[in-house]
C-alpha cells in the first residue's frame, strides 16, 4: 500500500500507490503444461493477477519455460534448497522469484541469484515462514515472531548489502496471532512491499475464516502489498476469497454487487436458487456503472431493510416485488421475477454494455 516501495513483478505495479494485488499458485504437475495453463486461464477469470509456480526440480524447466511463454499472467517462479533452479527459472524468462534463504544454502549461492535477478531486472521475494527457518534462527527459548523477523532482517541487509533492492517480502505463520504480529512489526522496520498470507491455512471453511481474520486485520491496518489465501482447494477458491476480502473492505469496488438475506421461516421461495440464477444470467456482465443489487426472501428484509441497495427483488409466497432506490416498481411471479431484475439492468446501460 501507499508507502511502500514500488516494484514491478511483470507489469503488475506492486506497492507505491498501486492497489493491493491477488496472488495464487498453481497446484497442477510441474511438467504438465496445458493443465497448468488452463488453470492460470482459471485464475485470471475469477480475477487473479500473479500466479507463481513451483519448480521442484531440473527436468521441470522445459516445461517451465513454455508456461512462462504461453501464460496469461505474469509467473514468479518458486525455489526451494536449489539455487541453480531460481538462475535456470530466470533465465526461462520468469518475472520474480520466490525463496527462502534459509533453506538455499551459503550465503554465496544467494548472492548469485541477487546478480543475476539485478541483470534481468527480475524481483525477489524473500519468504521467511514458520517452517522453514534456518538453523541459527531455531531457538525456542525466544519467540517465534522475534525469530522470524530476526531472520528476514539479516537477509534483507544481505541484499541490501549487495545492491539488491527489488524486494517483496513475506513472513508467515499458521497462527493468526503470530502472522498479524510478524507482519506489524516488519512494517515498521523496512520499506519494501509486503506478500500477506497465513501459510498452510487448511481445507476451504476453516482456511477461509483464518484468512479472513489474519489478512483483513493487517489489510485494515494499512499493512500489505499483494496477498495469497492458500488453501486446501481448487486455486479459484483462493482468488475468489481474496476477492471477497478486499472487496468487504472497500479495496475493490464491483459493479454488480449482490446483497442477500441467510433465509429464515418467512422465506417462501429457494432464495439461493434465485440468486444462482441471477449469476448464471449475469456472468461476465460488466455495468458501467457500480450497482448493488439486493435478492430478499420475504418482504420484511426487502425493500425495507435492503433499502441502501440501488435494485432489488424481495419474495412473498406468490410474488417477486421489483424495487429500485427502495421503491416498489412491479411485481412479478417468482419464475419472471429474475428476468425481470435482469431486464432493468439492462435498460439502464449503455448499448455496448448490454449483455
């Protein structure tokens, strides 16, 4: 956020003024290249903006290469205890790199990624986690938060020592406590922008709520640059719910904002099968013009407390009531009633904009 120092990682700004980015991360077979390009296609369409991939090993570069070449997004290669793979990811035209120092060996072998990255104009993240800490940082009779940020300092001096400024960094945990912590307290103490995300968060439910918790705090502060909510899930569960994330908090607007009631007795109609309608219908679509749009299941919770949204539909037992600004404009039968919202939409936009 604004601030911090500004990169580039592709074309995608990073930090400065630039707004928060949502990264994820591949998952298919590093050697199977249409896979993993159909889901970086996947990614950017559910609103992804850099994805990396992991280059477990030599035999994985020809493949790395023609996804690098053929990706729709920008692909930071990520490197783990081989530092001739992060020179080889470069080389294949990668646009960042992701390591961990700790785990990479010698102080030499970091040095000759930061020369090579400094060549090609290429950035580094430099990810410091709880499981990976190296040797010297291990001691368990200091906490764990002063570990990690005692590590990530010393490797960024390191680079810094050496001329190398074109960082992004990370410091993450499994502990919300401990990520909210880590990431307030390397805040204050270095300039360069920061990757949010609570590493090994979970299956999609829980992974979620301690995501949300974890990032949303640090998001709320002002504190990070691009983020990652890594789950055990399909990568489109992340960027989805980062999505959500930065949109719950006023980072990202969306044109066509859906508001809905969690359903009580009174809801007489399958209010989540209206809404699922309404997305099928809409996919895709872009308004001009931000809209929120409000699907009720009874009348009590629309138009009446779903007054704020700009068009609505609310349900009675035989009727979907169309409201716009809070006032009821028609009133159709449940079948019509999306097509009817669908409809107003439409005739409110622009002829280019039209569906």
């Amino acid at each position: 956020m604004a601030g911090k120092k500004e990169i580039f990682i592709g074309t995608v700004g990073v930090g400065g003024e630039n707004p928060v980015v949502i990264q994820s991360m591949t998952n298919t077979p590093a050697r199977d290249v249409p896979g993993t390009l159909n889901q970086i296609r996947r990614l950017q369409q559910a609103g992804c903006e850099l994805v990396r991939c992991a280059l477990p090993e030599a035999g994985d570069l020809t493949a790395f290469k023609a996804i690098v070449a053929a990706s729709a997004l920008p692909v930071i290669a990520d490197i783990h205890f081989d530092h001739r793979l992060a020179l080889a990811a470069m080389e294949a035209g990668a646009a960042g790199i992701r390591i961990n120092p700790g785990n990479i060996g010698s102080k030499r072998k970091v040095k000759e990624i930061l020369d090579l990255a400094a060549e090609r104009g290429v950035a580094l993240r430099i990810g410091v986690n709880s499981g990976s800490l190296e040797k010297s940082c291990r001691h368990a009779d200091k906490p764990l938060v002063e570990r990690l940020t005692t590590s990530l300092v010393d490797h960024v001096r390191f680079c810094e020592d050496h001329g190398f400024f074109n960082l992004k960094l990370s410091i993450k945990t499994t502990s919300v406590r401990d990520t909210i912590s880590a990431y307030q307290t390397i805040d204050k103490l270095l300039p360069y922008p920061l990757h949010l995300g609570l590493t090994e968060a979970g299956p999609f439910l829980p992974g979620t709520i301690k995501s949300t918790l974890a990032l949303g705090n640090l998001l709320l502060q002002g504190i990070g640059d691009t983020i990652r909510v890594s789950l055990t899930a399909d990568p489109v569960q992340e960027v989805l719910v980062a999505g959500e994330i930065l949109k719950a908090l006023g980072l990202r607007r969306e044109n066509l904002e859906i508001i809905s009631c969690p359903t009580c007795a009174r809801s007489s109609v399958d209010l989540l099968g209206k809404i699922e309608e309404f997305q099928a219908k809409t996919a895709g679509f872009k308004p001009t013009r931000p809209l929120r749009v409000a699907i009720m299941g009874c009348e009590v919770n629309g138009p009446g407390e779903a007054g704020h949204a700009d068009l609505g539909l609310a349900f009675s037992v035989s009727l979907g009531y169309l409201f716009k600004e809070g006032k009821i404009i028609g009133k159709y039968t449940p079948e019509k009633a999306v097509d009817e919202l669908i409809a107003l939409i439409k005739s409110m936009e622009k002829p280019d904009a039209l569906l």
